[in-house]
C-alpha cells in the first residue's frame, strides 16, 4: 500500500521551493534594511507556554494545537505560532540586557490543526519579526513601512488594514459595551458568537457569518472609546503612513483571533486568494513580555503566510526559471572528461551548469537541452577537441561560436565567449 503525507501536511516540489526561496530572500534584505537579526527557535514548546502567550480561550489553544504527552510526562506542543517562542527566548536569554531594543525574525514551520482547504494548512510556514523594547508609535509605523515596501518590490497587490484595540485602561470600557451590544443581537448571531460573547467578545467583529456581520453593522466602534494616550498614539502611527504615501485603510472590525493584542493592529490582505485572503497578521503586545515572567517590555509584531504569498507569486505566473545557463553537450569519452573539469569551472564561475553525456548521440542531448530550456549548450565533439575546439550555442538565436577548449587558459576566456554568444 502507498504511503501518502497527513492530511494538512505538503510537500513543496522544487517548481514551488524555488518561490519560496525569493520570498525569503527578499524579506532578509528587507529585514537587514531596518536591523532586524534572525532568531531560530525550536519548533516545539512546553505547552504551558502557548496557553500562557496566545490564551486559553482561543481557538488555537482551545482545539487546534498538536499536544503531545514526551517520556517523562511533560506536555509539549508544536509550535502554532512564533512570537511565544520568541518572546520565551528573549527572557530566558535576558535580551533585554544586551540591548535596550532587540529587533528579531524567524522563518519556519508552524502546526495549527485547523480544517484544511485551498490556503490553509496544518503545517504552515511564516516569515514573522518581532520589536522588543519600544512602544512608540514611530515604531509601529516603520514595522508597516517595511511591510508596505516587502510587498511592493514582490510586486503583489495587497492592502493594509489598520485598527487600534485600545489598552488596559479603554478596551475593557469597549468590551464589555459590545457585549452589551451582542446580548441585544443574539437571535442574529452564530452559535460560535453567542460563546465568543462569553469569552472573548471582540471576536463577533471578525466572524464571517453572514447573519452575523449584518448584525454588527452598527456595534460600537473601538476608535470611540480610546484613552487620550491610545488615541494619540494612533493617530501618530496615521500620520507617519501618509507622511510616506503608504496606503492603508482603518477597519474598525479588525480585532485579530489572540487575546495578547493591544494599541495598533494589522492585517495585509491580498486580491484573487479567495477566502484565506490574509497574507499577513501582527500587531501590538505590550503585556505580553510581563506575562510571560519577562521585564516589562513592550512589543510588535508580525507574521506573513508563506504559502499564500506562494500561491500569490504562482497566480502571477511567476515561475522562477531553474533551467542552466549552460549545458554541456560532450560527445565520446575523451570529450567527457573534459566537460568534467569545464563544468566545475563554470559553476565556480556562478553558472548554473547541467552536464550530459553518459555516452549519449549529440540528438539525444540536444532533445535534452531542449527540455530543460537551457540558453546555452556547449558541444565537445571528439575530432574537433583534438584541435582543442568546441562550440558554443545559443539556444535562443540559434546561433554557434566556436570556442578554444584549453583548460589551461583561465576560466574567463571561456565565459567571454559565452558572453558574446548571446549578444
Ligand atoms: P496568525 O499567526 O494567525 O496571525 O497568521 C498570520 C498569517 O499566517 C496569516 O495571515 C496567514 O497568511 C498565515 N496562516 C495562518 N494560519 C494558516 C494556515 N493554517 N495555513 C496557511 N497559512 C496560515
């Protein structure tokens, strides 16, 4: 019997990993940009920590973490997410005495057992960064600012949508009158509703029943009932965004599913994902360093969807090539000796090379090269190398150059061959 992967769990096949490798990189030179350094983490945790950090009554905590019992009795959990761990890193490794502001990414895994469909999965992957040590709106701002530029040099399409869920002194005001609100609708509202009304009540904001958001088309909005500090801060943060032309909209229902959030919260949502539209999430966390046994440290973050983002860049057809700058076509054994030391010399050169042969006819190869879409292709035949020649093709002009095949000439000759091959 075959053997498949679990449900919810992919494989990322090289047309794919090639995606997922420009998405990276370019967030590690958007990263570098702004100071950011990367922390890696270790994927699973005491449970105790995630209970601590996102909420017992969450959805997360609640039903979708992968808990596991170890040897000794301890309960552990995959990771579902990576500011926990962070955050736990950043105490355990007293961060905070290095450096008055620790600016930190990660890349990896994350494990949610929610349902799976298009765009969401129980292995996921996230780019996130965390901001430990300063609460200052200038700070928010420039985390969006990163965020806003990230997207635009992929060229994607998205939209920011901004709200502040207040502090410790307004949210509760806010609380407990949309409570009030959704007591007055509960005939209106879902089942999941009437229980987050109960638990955690700003959640009936972001429910995507239909009933549900007709019901709370004119709840009380959160920007109403900030303190004076909350509301400066957040009109702050707008100001810096429109100083810098970043578009950005104010979403009154955006309240984000963990119970840590405070002041600004964010969401980046992406055209043509259909309904897990969401690319990225964050927000900040002032509480949570203090919560977690930390000093009392403020924080902002965010994490990016890496597969959404994946399934953005293959939308736009933006398939990466990986086929070889040259392939080297050599005919007999002589000549594949030879193609041996070329090949090597070319990929030391940075060329992406694919070397052929195996006692193959020059058709053969060249139906080869063909397929792989290869821009050059090298042929070394066996009487032309006794005069030390071979001959250069670009695929796309069909054109030859002959080339001087002497191994003892330094590497460039070769390469300005090559070079001028394709002009
Ligand atoms: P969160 O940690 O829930 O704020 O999620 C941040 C981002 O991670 C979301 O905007 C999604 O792009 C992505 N994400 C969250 N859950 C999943 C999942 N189950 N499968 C794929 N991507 C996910």
């Amino acid at each position: 019997m075959k053997i498949s992967a679990v449900r919810g769990f992919r494989d990322i096949l090289p047309e794919e990993s090639a995606l997922w490798r420009v998405l990276e990189s370019q967030a590690r030179t958007s990263f570098a940009t702004y100071g950011f350094a990367e922390i890696i983490v270790p994927v699973v945790e005491k449970t105790e920590l995630f209970a601590r950090a996102i909420g017992e009554t969450t959805d997360i905590v609640e039903k979708e973490m992968y808990t596991f019992t170890d040897r000794d009795e301890s309960s552990l959990t995959l990771r579902p997410e990576g500011t926990a761990s962070v955050i736990r890193a950043y105490i355990e490794h007293n961060l905070n005495h290095k450096e008055p502001v620790s600016k930190l990414f990660y890349i990896g895994p994350m494990f949610r057992r929610e349902r799976p469909q298009k765009g969401r999965y129980r292995q996921f992957h996230q780019i996130g960064a965390e901001i430990l040590g300063r609460d200052d709106a200038l700070i928010d701002a420039e985390l969006l600012l990163m965020l806003n530029d990230l997207f635009k040099s992929l060229q994607l399409e998205v939209s920011i949508d901004v709200n502040s869920l207040g502090d410790a002194v307004c949210r509760p005001r806010f609380r407990e009158r949309l409570k009030a609100f959704g007591e007055s609708k509960l005939a209106q509202l879902c089942e999941n509703c009437h229980s987050r009304l109960h638990r955690n009540p700003l959640r009936i904001l972001d429910c995507k029943e239909p009933g549900c958001r007709q019901a709370t088309v004119d709840a009380p909005v959160i920007r109403d009932f900030l303190c004076d500090p909350c509301r400066e801060h957040f009109t702050k943060v707008e100001t810096y965004l429109r100083q810098e032309n970043v578009a950005f909209t104010v979403n009154p229902r955006l309240v984000r599913g963990l119970d840590y959030y405070c002041r600004t919260s964010f969401e980046i949502l992406a055209h043509g994902l259909g309904s897990q539209n969401a690319v990225c999430g964050g927000g900040r966390y002032d509480g949570l360093v203090e919560q977690l046994g930390g000093p009392a440290v403020p924080g902002i973050g965010f994490a990016i969807g890496v597969e959404r983002l994946v399934m953005l860049l293959q939308a736009q057809e933006r398939h990466l090539s990986t086929a070889p700058d040259v392939f080297i076509a050599p005919l007999g054994e002589v000549a594949e000796g030879r193609a041996f030391s070329l090949a090597r010399r070319l990929r030391q050169e940075g060329y992406r090379v694919e070397l052929e042969g195996g006692g193959r006819g020059l058709k053969a190869q060249m139906r080869r090269a063909d397929k792989l879409n290869a821009r050059h292709v090298l042929i070394l035949g066996e009487n032309e190398l006794t005069a030390g020649k071979g001959t250069v093709r670009d695929m796309q002009t069909k054109t030859d150059r002959p080339l001087a095949v002497d191994l003892t000439l330094p590497a460039q000759a070769m390469i300005d061959v090559i070079r001028e091959t394709s002009h």
